[in-house]
C-alpha cells in the first residue's frame, strides 16, 4: 500500500537472554522511550497496534496481550489491535498502523512488537516453532525434512527437528541445500554473511552478540543441520522494539528536524505457485518499489530477515540487488557490508542482532529510522537516505506464510 505515514520516534530494548524480565517490562521500556523519542506523552496516543507470536504457547497469556502491556505502563482506554502473524507480526502491526494513518483515521499512533522467549524448558520453546507451519500437514513436512537430509548426506539435519532447535532451521537448511546445487552457491558464502553481519552487530551495542566472527571461526562452530552451523541461524531471544507513526499534518505540527517517510509498505501471504516463477519476496518487493517510485538501485541500505545466513543471500536476490544465483557472489564482493555499496543487516540482522519473533519488525524500522537520522553511531551508513526493511514468517508449501516489505526515507 502507497503510505503517506511518517515515523516520530522509536524505541527498543537491547535483544538477548532476559530471565528475570517479561513483556511488560521491556514492552514498556520501549513505548516509553518510543514515546519519549517523538517528543510526546502517553496521552497523546490515539491508538495501539501490539505485535507477539507466541506467549500464549509458552506463557498461557492469550487474547490481550497488547493491552496487558500498555496497562503495565499506565496506558488504557486507547483501542489496541493485538497482532499475530508469524515472524511478520511486528512488520504486520507496523503496516496496519501506518494504514490507519494514512487513511486519516488517526494523526498518533502506536506500533510495538514484544517477545519472551527464553524459558528452562527450551523443547515448549522450539515446540512453538510448530504452530507457524499447517499443523495438519507437520508429520509430512518432518518427514520431508528427513527425505532431503538424507538424500544429501546431511546427518544432523536428518533428526531431531524441533526438538533441540526450530524446525525453521531444518526448512532453512533444506533451502541453502538446494541454492548450493542450483547455483553452485558454497558454504564459505553463507559463513561471509555471519561473519559480516557479526561485524555489524559488534557495533551495536542493542545486539544480543557482539562478538566479531571470522569466517574461519563460523565453518568450525557446531554444525545444526547441514551446511548450517550455529552461527548461521538466528537465536531466539527476549526484547522489545516500539514505533510512534503520526500523520503529515501531525508531522508539521510537531516541527519534526528529521522526519522519515513510510513511503509503503506491502503486506502479503504466500500461494501456490509454480516452481521457478516469482514468490512472496519477489512480489512484495517489486510491488514495494513501484508504490514508493523507487528501485532497488536507489537503497542505501536493507534491513533483511536473515533468520538464517542463506536466508539473507537468497534475499538479496528476491528483492533485486543481484540477479537470481549471484547472491553468493554480492556478499564475497564486500558490497553488503559497512562501507560497500549497499550495506545489508548493518543492525547485525536476526543472526546477530537477535530475533525476539514478535518484535524483529519494527526492530527493522527502528534501525532504519536511526540511520536516516544519523544516530547510529559507529555503524553509520554514510549519507543514508532510503531504507528497505524484508520481514517474513511461516511457512506453506514452499514459501513464507506471510511477508511484509516497507520502504523508509528522509522525509
């Protein structure tokens, strides 16, 4: 959807293991510095949009999750519209409330994704990974998983899914397997990414890691499921992440110094569609562009859901910084780090930034936005002025059950 939306403030928590915190209080960490970043109070707010994808597995809190945590920081009466969509759900909230705005319902509104996942009993935490698949079909989706490990020779990825780790991490392997014989795609790339990206992340002092990688240290760590080692997959994670979107009219109202533009944003869901032809990033990307009057040549960075390090080069494809097989390619180039051409990830992406499921999206906006600014420090990108932010989750067929694509600028 073409937006006429703009950010006013943002506010995250740092990402990582939070034993002793719950969703009110790194919800509430974020609204309140999200709030107090737009220069606004509570009052002010018109409406709520809250993202979360799985406390109601693995804390029992259903049904008014939003509300639960606006309550915890002195904010009720508002209309809250609780979000779940998958790994999408942050990005899904934040598309909802910049519609809203968009369509005149409101001038100020609330987009805030939060997530518990570190829990003593880590099998209720992968199990949850489940629910994002057809739970119908979860016994032939295992089933296959193990059929194309072993088709393969890859031992670790042919037992164990969703057990000692997401299955997301089997269905990311399967898909890196295939790339490899596709494209001639290698291992050494897709470790070029965690180490990049490890890079970044040691720059941001929100990460859940901030330790730097060589490529050398990622091929020896632990192997998950063939080719992917530990490094390589996104961690699960606690944390918070919080958007403040007002209206043009607001937006002058207000004397923003340095407004950021939603300039669309573009929600979808997955389909079966033949193989070879264009699939939900595809879609949503291109569709992204044209509403915004842009391509992918006019970006000066991407925020991409790296939930795996294959994940991130099969991106850079779907949305277009390289033709299809030349991912691997673009990242051994150095055009996707700090200092390249079109810096990727440069918050240190879900590998290494963390991936607080219901809150990565707007993680992904907040990152953005301080870029456009020039607030973010020592991983400045030089003269940011547009931003991309690639968030999916689920997954049907074989596709994401649902992706949303949006485009930030300088306002």
């Amino acid at each position: 959807m073409k937006m006429n939306a703009y950010v006013a403030g943002v506010g995250m928590t740092s990402f990582g293991r939070m034993m002793d915190r719950g969703m009110k209080s790194t919800g509430g960490e974020a609204i309140e510095a999200a709030i107090a970043d737009a220069g606004l109070e509570k009052a002010d707010i018109q409406a709520a949009w809250m993202s979360n994808a799985a406390a109601g597995v693995l804390t029992g809190q259903e049904c008014i999750r939003g509300q639960v945590v606006l309550r915890g920081v002195g904010m009720g009466e508002l209309p809250v519209v609780n979000v779940e969509n998958a790994c999408a759900s942050a990005s899904t909230a934040f598309n909802q409330a910049c519609a809203m705005v968009t369509a005149g319902v409101y001038d100020v509104v609330l987009a805030c994704g939060v997530e518990k996942m570190y829990f003593a009993d880590r099998a209720k935490v992968f199990g949850a990974f489940m629910g994002a698949v057809d739970v119908d079909q979860l016994k032939e989706i295992l089933a296959g998983l193990q059929a194309s490990a072993a088709s393969s020779g890859a031992t670790e990825a042919s037992k164990s899914a969703g057990q000692n780790r997401s299955m997301f991490m089997d269905i990311y392997a399967a898909a890196a397997r295939g790339h490899m014989a596709r494209y001639g795609t290698t291992v050494e790339q897709f470790a070029m990414v965690s180490a990049k990206n490890s890079h970044h992340g040691s720059l941001n002092p929100r990460a859940q890691f901030r330790e730097a990688m060589t490529i050398e240290q990622v091929l020896a760590s632990p192997m998950i499921a063939e080719p992917l080692t530990r490094p390589m997959c996104s961690p699960i994670g606690d944390g918070a992440a919080a958007v403040v979107i007002v209206s043009e009219r607001k937006s002058r109202e207000l004397g923003l110094t340095a407004p950021v533009r939603v300039r669309s944003s573009v929600l979808r869901s997955g389909w079966d569609h033949p193989s070879g032809s264009d699939g939900l990033s595809e879609v949503c990307s291109r569709e992204a562009f044209e509403e915004a009057g842009l391509g992918p040549s006019d970006l000066s960075l991407v925020e991409l859901h790296d939930a795996s390090a294959p994940a991130e080069i099969i991106g850079y494809e779907s949305i277009g910084l390289c033709p299809k097989g030349e991912g691997g390619g673009l990242v051994a180039s150095g055009a996707t780090r700090l200092g390249g051409r079109i810096p990727v990830s440069t918050s240190g992406g879900l590998l290494r930034k963390g991936h607080p499921i219901g809150a990565t999206g707007l993680a992904q906006v907040v990152e953005i936005t301080e870029q456009i600014q020039g607030r973010a420090g020592a991983r400045q990108v030089a003269g940011a002025r547009i931003g991309l932010c690639h968030n999916g989750g689920g997954n049907i067929g074989t596709d994401a059950a649902a992706q949303c694509v949006t485009i930030l600028a300088a306002g």
